[in-house]
C-alpha cells in the first residue's frame, strides 16, 4: 500500500508539473521577453559576436610583429664527388694537408631578429588593428538596436492585427443583429424582403473582412515566431500595451541625443582614423627598417652535427639597417591613395550624420501625425457609436431605413479601426524613432 501511495504521490506530482507548465508556456508573450528571446537566438548577433572574437585575433596577430622572430634551418647536400672543408697543419716542415670529406654536407642554421625600428608600420599595423576591434563592437551594437527594433515593430504589428480582427468581429455581430431586427420586421410585413437581403449581404461582407483580419493576425504571428526563430506554428498571445504617452523630448533634443548616441557614427569615426593609420603604414616606407639578430650556424660531415671532418660551430650578433634607395615613386604613390581614402572615409561620416538627421527627423514627424489623429479617431468613435444609436432607435420605429443602419455600422467600424492604426502607427513611429536615436529598450 505504502509502494502504490508513493507511486501515486510521483504521478500526481507529474500531472501537477505538467499543468504548471503548460500554463508557463501559454502565458502572454511581452516585449521585454521577446527582445529577450530574440537577441538569445539571433544569427545576426552571434556572427556580429564571432566578428569581435576574429577582430581580437587579428589585434593580438599584430602585437607578434614587435616581438622577436626565431627562425632554424636543417639541411643536407650531397655531391657527386668529395669536397674540401678544412685542412690541418702537418708536423714538419709547416706544409698544409688537404683533408677530403664526405659527400653528404650537413648544415644547421638558427637566427633570432629582432625588430627595432620599422618606421611606424609595425605601431601603425596594431593601431589599424585594434580600431578594427572597436569597429566589431560598434558593429555588434548597431545589430543589437536594429532587432530590438525589429522586434518591438513586429509585436505592435500583432497588436494592431488583433485590434482590427476585433473590429471586424464587432462589426459582424452588429450586422448579425440588424439583420435580425430586419427578418423580424420582414415576418410582420413592416420591411421588403429587399431590406433582408440587403442584411444579409452586408453580413456576408463583413464575415469575409473577418476572416482577412484573421489571417492577418495569423501572418503577424508567424512573421514574428521567425523572427525569435521560434517553430512558424507556434500559437502565442502577446499582452495588450498598444497605448498613447506622450514623448517628452523635443526634435532638437531627440537629434543631439542621435548624435551622442548612435553607433554608426561611432564606427564612422572609427573608420576615419583606421584610414589614417592605413596613410602611416604606406608612409613607413620612407623610412629605413633596423634589425638586431643573433645568428647560430653548425656544419659537419655527419648527420647528428656531433663533430667529424672539418666541423664547425659558430655564432654571430648583427645588426643591420636596410634602405629602399629608389622604387620609381611606388611609396609616395601608395601615401597619396592613402590620403584619398581618409577624405573618402570623411565624407562617409558627413553622409551617414545627415541621413540620421533626416531619419530623425521623418520619424519624429511620423509620430506626431499618428499623436494628432490619436485625438481625432478618439473623437470620431464616440460620435459613430452616438451616431448608430441613433439610428438604430430610429429604425425600431421605422423612421430610418436599414441602409442608414448599415451605413452607421460601417462608419463604426472605420473609425475603429483608424484609432487603433493611429495608436498601432504611433507606437511603431515611437520605436523607430527611439533607434533613430541610438536608444536601446528596454
């Protein structure tokens, strides 16, 4: 008794987690989730990611060439007849003795160099370098705010989705209505049967609007599951925040803060200075490289270097100046390309700074038209609802015609739905505006 208790405590603790769980997972989706979500599971990301990882190593490849550089050679030659590497002084009378070798030479050479002076190309190499590390970052940012933005757009597309798909459910259940109010007036002979027909119509119209917002709301859906890069099919509900506050920064304030913050123009600079040092590493060929080396040579008739006819073994410190005396202008040619660049690289940045200043300044625009119709769609609701009340009442006592009913369902409707495309278009013109800034949300 005590075993199947037990076994039925674990079954009823996994029914109960099962629950928990499914619950979990039909939770509302908010946008600090799916930001959370999306910036977790991001292709773009990750490769911006790898790029900073592959930018570090070509800062720390740079770094090596102030180092010293050793270097050793092995190698063996054997020649058709024997040759002469030494000779010893005999004991009497003074003469030289030619002492024959073998015909397999052996030679091992190692050299140390160090580099002591390059002209700048080595420093200029690392400066270029770890700008380019910098410009990863910035690279990385820039990924990061363009799928919050992604993000924050898509889930305002579900949330105006939904609203109109309300909207047109609304309008065909006020269709469904009149259209009973006009069959019971048409039993009584108060009404053509004109009059149903026309409803019935209408109603079918409305019916196929639904199903449009339906799979618009669908479409939103999947769009946005792939975008989190979740399964297309997933069923979620996001929560409702589609909401009016008011943006409290002025257009100048918005523009200073686009200046201050936005990584593009980070990496414009960036590259500006990047071009710069590229003018420094043509530049050092002006100028003459200087090595100090430590040189180590042994030579031997035999294969271990161990000792043998004419063996030798020596070492030697050298330093060395090397000049490029005349190259037919290939130094100056490349300096002067160089310099083309980093004006190039300039006038991108002026470019780049007057496309945000225009970006900023459509979006903020963008927002406040949305803001402005905001109030109007607000005010246009409260009189087409007013509005079909009216002739609702009027129509129970036959002094409207259906067709005035149907029309005051239909301006409902629209106005609806140009309030909620309002509130839709001035949260997204919100958001766009925030990344034209370099803002980063949440």
């Amino acid at each position: 008794m005590k075993v199947r208790s037990l076994i039925g405590f674990f079954l009823l603790a996994m029914v109960l987690t099962g629950v928990v769980q499914a619950q979990e997972s039909q939770a509302p989706l908010t946008l600090e989730e799916s930001i959370k979500i999306a910036m977790e599971r991001s292709w773009t990301l990750h490769s911006a990611s790898m790029g900073i990882i592959g930018s570090e190593f070509r800062r720390k490849e740079a770094i090596t060439n102030f180092l010293p550089q050793w270097t050793g050679q092995y190698y063996w030659n054997r020649y058709n007849t024997p040759i002469t590497i030494g000779n010893v002084q005999a004991q009497a009378g003074g003469l030289g003795i030619i002492i024959p070798s073998s015909r397999d030479i052996y030679n091992f050479n190692t050299t140390l160099n160090q580099p002591l002076f390059t002209g700048g190309l080595n420093l200029a190499n690392y400066r270029s370098s770890k700008l380019g590390v910098d410009l990863s970052k910035e690279g990385l940012e820039t990924a990061k705010q363009d799928l919050v933005v992604q993000v924050r757009v898509g889930y305002f597309t579900i949330l105006r989705a939904e609203k109109f798909l309300a909207v047109a459910e609304q309008q065909v259940k006020n269709f469904e209505a009149q259209l009973e109010v006009t069959k019971a007036f048409f039993d009584v002979g108060i009404v053509p049967k004109n009059d149903v027909l026309q409803g019935e119509v209408n109603l079918a119209n409305a019916r196929q609007q639904m199903v449009r917002a339906a799979n618009d709301v669908a479409t939103a859906k999947a769009s946005f599951n792939i975008l989190l890069r979740r399964e297309v099919n997933i069923p979620f509900e996001v929560v409702d925040i589609l909401a009016h506050k008011d943006f409290p920064l002025s257009f100048e304030q918005s523009l200073e803060e686009a200046y201050r913050l936005r990584p593009e123009i980070r990496a414009a600079q960036l590259s500006v200075e990047q071009a710069k040092e590229s003018v420094k590493i043509a530049r050092a060929g002006f100028f003459p490289t200087i090595n100090l080396s430590g040189i180590y040579n042994r030579f031997s008739d035999n294969v271990d270097m161990s000792g043998g006819v004419g063996f030798s073994d020596r070492w030697a410190i050298q330093a060395s100046a090397t000049f490029t005396l005349w190259n037919w202008g290939n130094t100056a040619f490349k300096v002067g390309e160089n310099k083309v660049k980093v004006t190039q690289a300039e006038d991108s940045k002026n470019q780049l700074i007057d496309s945000i200043t225009f970006e900023v300044k459509n979006d903020y625009l963008n927002m406040q038209v949305a803001e402005k119709n905001i109030a109007t769609a607000e005010k246009a609701i409260e009189q087409a609802e007013e509005n079909l009340r009216m002739f609702e009442e009027r129509y129970r006592y036959q002094v409207a015609t259906q067709t005035d009913v149907l029309i005051a369902v239909t301006l409902l409707a629209q106005a609806r739905v140009n309030y909620y495309g309002a509130l839709s278009d001035f949260n997204i013109a919100k958001a766009q505006l925030e990344r034209a800034m370099g803002r980063m949300y949440p």
